[in-house]
C-alpha cells in the first residue's frame, strides 16, 4: 500500500474526538435523519472523518476549518473532500450527490494515532458503475485504493 503515513499527536486526536462527537450532537439535536444507512453508532463514522480532516490540514499545514461538518457539497480543508477509512484496506467512498469536479482525499487508520492519506480523484471520476455496490447496506460508489490518484500538496 502506498501513500503518505501521518502521525496526529494525542492532543490532536482528542480534539478529533471533539469535534466529531459534536457534530454528531448537532445532527441529533436538529433532529435529522442518519444519511447513507448510518446506524446508531454513527457517531464513529463522524469522530474518524474529524480525524482525517486533521490529518489533511495537518499535511498541508492550513487551517482546518472544524465548523463545516459533513460535506454539504463544501471542501473540508482547503480544497479537499476528505473521506477516512477504520481500516488500512478501506476504499473511497463517494455518493451520487458528491461534487463532480470536487477532489475527494482517502485517508485511512493504520494504527491509532498513524494514518495514511491513501490519494485522491476527482469525483467524476470516482462515480464510475463499475464502483457501484448496494450488498454493502450502504448504495455507494467504492472506489479501490489502486483506482487513486497520489495525494499532491
């Protein structure tokens, strides 16, 4: 596997930790339903895209602008749409919804506090029906990390 292993300090992934539990509070709280078959534990899925947020702007050394949530059609960090994978082996994931042109980043955990940022495509190119799979409970496109971009500052 190759890419660009990061390591976030223990201060940097409690505040990670933070702010995902946050903005999952914030879902919660506005009484939204779960997007793209998340289930009561989704608030994972928010505390390790925080993490990746922070390992992006960590890397590229600009601010990380934690208020923004999930995507919303707006970059997490800079001009990147980050997406973090629990796993070394995980794939991208992009909706039908994702920005075309936007250029989404796949960071992953390798072990806890290093991560991976594994690389990148545009979402046109990421929405292709051969990446379409629905016997994941979660419809998507999966990009593999072979079908990736390097990550480039």
């Amino acid at each position: 596997m190759t890419g660009e292993d990061v390591t976030l300090t223990l201060p940097e992934l409690r505040r990670g930790a933070y702010i995902g539990i946050d903005r999952y509070m914030r879902v919660l709280g506005r009484g939204l339903a779960l997007e793209h078959g998340e289930h009561h534990d989704a608030w994972q899925n928010h505390v390790l895209g925080a993490w990746g947020e922070a390992v992006i702007a960590k890397t590229v050394g600009c601010y990380w602008p934690t208020d923004i949530g999930p995507d919303g059609g707006v970059a997490d960090v800079a001009d990147y749409h980050v997406r973090t994978g629990a796993r070394p082996t995980d794939r991208l994931i992009l909706h039908d919804e994702d920005d075309d042109d936007g250029l989404f980043v796949l960071v992953v955990v390798v072990r806890l506090p290093r991560f991976r940022i594994v690389g990148c495509c545009r979402g046109r190119d990421g929405k292709q029906a051969g990446y379409w799979r629905t016997d994941t409970g979660r419809p998507a496109y999966f990009v593999p990390q072979p079908g990736l971009h390097p990550f480039r500052r």
